[in-house]
C-alpha cells in the first residue's frame, strides 16, 4: 500500500522527469521500507520523501521545459551546441494538490502502521542482502557450482568468453520491467518445487519445504503482482522458514541469464594467469614492522594451481617473524584450497578447515606441517572489515573457531554461499545446497550474520590495534 501511495505521488513530477527516474525511486522506496519498519523508522522514511518532494518538485518544473521548436539544430560532433529554451514556471494547482495529497499519504500511512497482522511484513524477505547484490554475477550456469569466490577475472583479468545472450522480447537491453502475472508466478512456484525435490540433500526437508510453499499459493500469499525480485525474496523467506535453511535462495536479474557456464578457452585462461601474476596473486603488501612482525595484505585467495608458488614464497619471507597479521579487508573471497594452503603454515598438525558448501574433500584439510615452517606457534590476527567477503569469512571463522587467531575489526559481510545455482528461465534462478556440510563448530556459520571480531574496531583502525596487541603480547613473553 505505500508503494502504490509514493508511486502515485511521484506522478507530481514533470513526465520527462517521471520517465527517467520513475523505476530507479521505486526501486529505493522499497529498499528503504524493508529495512525501516516500525512506527518512527517508517515516519523518518515518510518526513525524508515528503520533504524531497517540497525541495525538488520545483526544480523539476524549473529546469524541465519544452525546447523552442519542433526539432533541435544538429552540431558537429564533439563540439558542444546551446539550446534556447522556454521560460516557465511550476503550476499552482500542482503545488496545491501535491499539499492535500501529502497529508493524505501521512494520514494513511499512520493507519495501516497501527494496525496488527498487516501482509506487507510477511512479503519481505529476511534473505541477507550478500547473494542478492551481484545478481548478474551469481547465476552463470543452469547447474553451476557457486564458487567461494568472486571471479577472479571481474576483479583482476579479462573477464571469460561469453555465450551469446539469447533472443529476448522484451528488448536488446535484456531487461525486464513488467510485473509478473498469476501464470508466471504458479510457473515459478512449480520449477522451485521440482528443484527442491530433485537436487536438495535432505529429501524429507525438500519435500516439507515444498508442501510448505503450496500451503502459501493456496492460501493467496503469492497472488498480489508483484515484480520479479519482490517476488523471488518471497519465495526465498517461504523456503527458508519451512526448512530453516539459509542457503536456500531465488535470485532475480534484471539482464538475461545465460544458458550456461562460460566458455573456459586457451585464450581465457592464459590471459587471466597473466593478470593473475601482474597483480602478483592479489598479494597486495608484504613486510616486516617493528618488534619483527610479519604483515600480509592478500584481496583475494587465488587457485592454488596458478598463485601456490607466489603464495608459498610470500609466507617464506614471513617464517622468522615473531608474530604474523593477515589483512583481509579489502579481501573478496577465493578458492577454498589457497584459504587451506595459508592455513597449513599455522598449526603443527592437520586441522579440518570448514566450508559450507558441501561435503568435506581432500582440500578441506591443512597440509599440516609445511617443512622448515616457523610459524605454526607464532601469534596470528585477522583484520576483517564490513566488506570482507565469502573465502576470506572462511580463513576468519575457522580460525577463530580453531582458537588459533585474534579476529581484529568489523564484523564481515556474511556470504557463506552454498551449493549450486540452477537456473530456473530468463531471469530467475535458484541456490541449492546439493551436499550436507558439515560444521564440527555447530550448526551455524557466518551467512547473513557475519564473523564477529574479538577486538571490535572501526576498519581503519584495525591495523593499528592489532599492531598493538601483537606487542603487548611480545612483551609478555
């Protein structure tokens, strides 16, 4: 219902303006009232719209008017040309209906806020905003493995050969805007049904999931038309509540998902160990401070396979430090067996590394213990940031958990990706967990929540501190 009130405020504003911007401020309108709920947050949202409105509805009739004639003069290119436009002002019955219409909408909104058991809460998902936020990044394959990474190659190297995109209806942009109908939406309900049952580990949990989520269509919890993403978030809460599964997910995107995985060539490959090595292997800082301890600044937890070499020779230059500091701020996630290489250089033993997506193998164990190693006893600290991100929260939460390491700053952003994507049509997949982790910490990990830091810092402070920490324990020895 607030929705539709700011959309039609909205309407207030010149059609040039409304045309541009009409998506892109619905679209925040409903960021916004999923994360301010509650009487004072949702009077703020209402005080900050109403007052834009007052500020910028005049500005837009201002700098909104009709060029003088029917067509432009043409200008060389690049060079800039003028244009003569009309002078004009705002109309006083826009300013007086947007006034009336205004009092309305607060009086309307305090209304339904005040009453219990409204649906609007039950629509919104508590999906962590981690796996929703690169949407165009996360659904690559029809059954593709969701990796402990973000792409090397977006962040480092050319990015892969791409498929060519299908034909799409709705345009060459590859988007789409139009609300889902009653069809579509039983259409989507099906194919999640059918994934779950097919592909989800626990088959008593994929069908308890499954009668839950036609308990929902039945009873019209998915009959309003809504767009795509509103409607994959629902879908989400729905499985995630019946199966207490965070894992589960729906993933809407605007741009065509492609057919499948992205051609891996010759070409692809070479290019990307070369901008692997340019960048040393996202080893961004290695040194020494005072008191002899070892500073690391790795962004990334690269293949084994192309950066082990890199890797191994940075952790040699830090074998006679007294005290180790990885930082991991800026860090993007990676591949689970450089996240147990590194690892492998602090403890005397093998220890069991976990991950959340799947079953235990060979990599999630330490090589355990690395020849002429000196650092297997030495103190070690994690700095972790707001943004540190999916293999990086691996290497931060076992360590922790293993009581190995002192977790220095923010709490992390919490993506514990796991399982496969498959994907569903055009614009919607779905994120299965295939294999049953398993997490000898319990049964919780970091997805949606983060890792906590033992030492909470703001990011920017982290280094100093755990510098100060590592001393102070120096001292003491």
């Amino acid at each position: 219902m607030s929705e539709k009130l700011y959309a039609l405020l909205f309407r207030l504003y010149p059609s040039q303006f409304r045309h541009a911007y009409r998506e892109e401020a619905i679209q925040l309108f409903r960021d916004r009232s999923r994360e301010e709920r509650g009487l004072l947050p949702a009077l703020r949202l209402w005080a900050d719209l109403l007052a834009d409105l007052i500020v910028s509805l005049p500005r837009e009739y201002r700098y909104t008017r009709t060029p003088v004639g029917a067509s432009s003069p043409q200008s060389l290119e690049g060079v800039p040309s003028f244009y003569l436009l009309e002078d004009g002002s705002p109309r006083l019955g826009a300013f007086l209906f947007g006034g009336v219409l205004s009092l309305a909408v607060v009086t309307t909104v305090l209304t339904l806020i005040n009453q219990p058991g409204g649906k609007q809460t039950r629509r919104i998902s508590d999906a962590p905003t981690s796996m929703r936020s690169s949407s165009s990044r996360s659904a690559t394959a029809q059954k593709a493995q969701v990796p402990n990474q973000e792409s090397v190659a977006h962040r480092a190297g050319p990015p892969p050969v791409q498929q060519p995109k299908p034909q799409n209806p709705a345009g060459e942009s590859g988007q789409r805007t139009t609300r889902l109908d009653a069809g579509e939406r039983r259409r989507l309900v099906d194919r999640a049904i059918a994934n779950l049952k097919q592909y989800y580990f626990d088959r008593d949990v994929a069908q308890k999931t499954a009668d839950a989520m036609l308990v929902h269509e039945k009873a019209g919890d998915d009959n309003e038309p809504i767009e795509g993403r509103a409607f994959a978030d629902l879908l989400t809460a729905q499985m995630r509540d019946a199966s207490g599964d965070r894992h589960l997910i729906i993933e809407y995107s605007q741009n065509l998902l492609p057919e499948g995985p992205p051609a891996q060539t010759v070409d692809s490959l070479e290019r990307l160990h070369k901008a692997m090595l340019q960048q040393n292997c996202m080893v961004r800082k290695l040194q020494i401070l005072p008191h002899n301890i070892g500073y690391l600044k790795l962004d990334f937890f690269p293949n084994t396979s192309l950066c082990g070499p890199t890797v191994r020779t940075a952790m040699a230059s830090l074998n006679h430090a007294d005290a180790i500091i990885f930082d991991l701020r800026d860090n993007s996630g990676g591949f689970p067996d450089m996240v147990s290489l590194i690892a492998s250089y602090l403890f005397d033993h093998p220890e069991y590394m976990y991950s959340p997506r799947g079953a235990p193998t060979k990599d999630s164990w330490t090589r355990s213990p690395v020849p002429e190693n000196g650092l297997a006893d030495k103190p070690v600290y994690v700095l972790t940031s707001a943004t540190t991100w999916s293999g990086a929260e691996q290497f931060s939460y076992d360590l922790k958990m293993l009581k190995r390491a002192t977790l220095v700053g923010e709490t992390t952003r919490g993506g514990a990706h796991a399982g496969a994507l498959h994907r569903i049509d055009d614009h919607f997949g779905m994120g299965i967990p295939e294999e049953e982790p398993i997490n000898p910490f319990g049964n919780t990990d970091w997805e949606g929540v983060g890792v906590e830091p033992d030492v909470k810092v703001k990011a920017a402070n982290a280094l100093e501190t755990s510098v100060k920490l590592a001393e102070a324990k120096l001292q003491k020895k």
